[in-house]
C-alpha cells in the first residue's frame, strides 16, 4: 500500500483533498438526474431511453466498486482514486461533447466505472488518514456531491441558455480541480508528534465481523434515495415538470442525508445511527406507498425527508461497522462489497414498476418498509446484546 500513514490514524492529516475528490465524483454521478428532462426535450430522446442511460450508470459502477476496492487492497488508494476520477471525468467530458445516443451511453458507462473505483478507493484512503472520523466525513463528502449536484444543475437548466453545456462544464471543471488537489496529497508532510489511534475492537478485525454489521442496513441506503428521487416525484408528474423540481426532489432527500450525517457526528453518536437509519427508511417507505398521486406539499417534503434520514444514516452506520471491523489490508474491497449492496437499492423503482400489475402501487413499497424495519429490530438486539 502506498499511503505512509497507519491505517488506524486520526491526527491531524490533510484528508480535504480526498474529500474533494469524492465531492466532485458525487456531483458528477448524480446531476445528471436534473439534466434528463431537459435532454427529452431538446434532444427528443424518449423517456424508454433516457431511463436506460440512466441506468447504465450502474452498469460500470458495480464493477468499479469491486475491483477498484479489492486493486487498491493492492497497489493504494492513490493509484485508483485518481485514474477513477479521471475516467469519470472523461464520461463528463463525452456527455459534454455528445448528446447523441451513443454519446450518452458512453459518457454514463465511464462515469459508473470511475465513480465505482473512487467511491470505494477514496473512501478506504480516507479512512487510512483519519479512521473512523476520516470514513464518516467521506460519506459526507460524497452525499453532499450527490446532493448539491443535481439542485445546482436543475437551475441552470431552468434558466439558463445551453444547459446541457454548462451543467456539463461545470461538472468536468470541478472534477480537474479535485483530482488535481488531490495528486498532491501524498506530498503534504507527516503531523508532527503522536498521533492517536482509533480504540481497538474487542474482538479481532474480520472480513466476517464487519460485513456482518454493515451488509444489513446497506440495501436501504439507495433504496431509501431511489424511491426519494424517482418513485416520489413521479406522482406529481401530473402537476409538476421540468428539469428544477427534479433537481430539487433530489436534493431534498440527499441535502437531508448531509443533514441527517452532520446531526450525528455532533452528537457524537456510534453504531446506533444504523438503527435509527433503518427506521426512518421504514417510515418514509410506507408513507411513499400511502401516496398514489398529487400528494400535498407537506406529505411530500416529509416522505422526503424521512428517506434522506434513512439514507445519510444507515450509510454513516455502514461506514463505521467498516472504521471498526474491517482488517486495514481489506479496508477498500470490503467498502466496494458494502457500497456495491448500497446500490443495488436503485433498481427498486424499476422493481416496483415491474410488480405494479399484480401487486399494486402500495404492497411492494410496505413489503420494503417491513423488511427496513425488520434491519433496525435486528441491529438494536445485537446491539443490545453485542459490543459494537
């Protein structure tokens, strides 16, 4: 591993250039949300289309995740997080340049496969400068991209002209900026004097033991934002358009995810942010299935809420399990295992629409919301019942 600096360390180290990077990757990954209406209009691709684009996205984050966590186990977190980074920044570049079919199916495979090796190399380098504290701040760093990425891109798009360029523009410029930040990072000098560690575990770091904490929450962190920003909004299709409410509905449940993970780490609160995670994911989950069209305002914004709670934190209690458990030489696969069952919650939106002939609006969304809060249950008894 590259990094100079023991996987357990919280002192003083510079971690903002890696926060950067997972800020920018965020923001790149995410805005394009906002951009879809906008791309149905000018460029008059169909909404069958533009949802597949969407989608391929996962197609190269998956892998990414995977492989750029368990590679940086190997060769360091430097030597992925920046090519990943780069590589999305060439799938901004050729959303910039092409809107085209094809040039949107490109630009968003090389946007999921190097937001997947900077989201779980980063994540992992974080952690190596800052321990827990440096894992907790990543997943701010990365909702806070996720968040800002679409709201700001939904109101060029409203407002100004050539949307499609300067959303796009904007997004490739923040990205060189942070990968060039971030280059520099293993040339900022050691802190001077000790340096505290993390407490050590009173049982021994496993692959297992960490898994085993994090793995349960993990589906509902994307659920809980799939169905914030695709299944919500769609019920105020009838009164509502354009590409600035769908910015601003995502930035809703991901704005509150930042919220929701600040709020805990002022508290000072531990494993048992997972707990209540999981619980506001039930709650917001059985309020969206008590929705069926043109919901009132409040209803909206509190659905919305209890899902960017549900989201911010079970990925903060994720991410701690992991700051706990995981064996250091480890640290990056494991993350890209947790994220990678993370995301498989945006299929969700696409499961509901498949299932909706036999079962309905309602039934797939309550079955979700038991099985969120069959998570929290189980999470609160081993924590009852375990030393975390």
């Amino acid at each position: 591993m590259t990094s100079r600096l023991p996987a357990t360390t919280t002192g003083p180290v510079p971690v903002a250039p890696v926060l950067s990077l997972l800020f920018a990757t965020g923001w790149a990954a995410n805005h394009f949300v906002a951009l879809l209406p906008v791309l149905r209009e000018q460029e008059h691709l169909s909404a069958g289309l533009l949802a597949g684009v969407f989608g391929l996205y996962a197609v190269g984050l998956l892998p990414g995740l995977l492989l750029g966590g368990s590679l940086s186990d190997r060769i360091g977190r430097r030597r992925l997080a920046l090519p990943g980074a780069a590589v999305a920044l060439a799938g901004t570049v050729s959303l910039l340049a092409w809107h085209d079919p094809a040039g949107l199916v490109v630009g968003r495979l090389l946007v999921g496969l190097g937001a997947g090796a900077t989201i779980s190399a980063g994540t992992a380098w974080a952690t190596d400068r800052r321990g827990a504290a440096g894992s907790v701040r990543a997943g701010v760093a990365l909702t806070a991209g996720f968040a800002a990425g679409p709201v700001v891109s939904g109101v060029l798009a409203q407002w100004l002209p050539a949307p499609l360029v300067v959303a796009f523009a904007l997004s490739a410029a923040l990205s060189v900026g942070a990968i060039l930040a971030a280059a520099r990072v293993d040339a900022l000098p050691p802190p001077d004097g000790p340096v505290p560690t993390d407490p050590v575990p009173v049982r021994p770091r496993s692959a297992h033991t960490a898994l085993g904490w994090a793995l349960p929450v993990a589906p509902f962190v994307f659920t809980s934002t799939a169905v914030g920003i695709v299944t919500l909004p769609s019920r105020l299709e009838g009164s509502v358009g354009g590409p600035l409410p769908a910015g601003l509905g995502a930035g809703l449940v991901m704005g509150t995810g930042v919220v929701a993970q600040m709020v805990a780490r002022r508290l000072h609160a531990g494993a048992s942010v997972g707990v209540v995670g999981a619980t506001a994911s039930a709650a917001g989950l059985a309020l969206v299935a008590a929705v069926v069209a043109d919901p009132p305002l409040g209803m909206f914004l509190l659905a919305g809420t209890l899902l960017g709670v549900g989201y911010g934190l079970c990925l903060r209690g994720g991410l701690l399990d992991l700051a706990t458990w995981a064996p250091p030489a480890r640290r990056g696969s494991l993350t890209g295992v947790f994220y990678v069952c993370a995301y498989l919650g945006f299929g969700v939106p696409v499961l509901v629409e498949a299932l909706r002939p036999a079962w309905g609006d309602r039934l797939p969304l309550l079955v979700l919301a038991g099985a969120a809060a069959v998570a929290a249950a189980h999470r609160g008894w081993r924590l009852r019942r375990h030393h975390h």
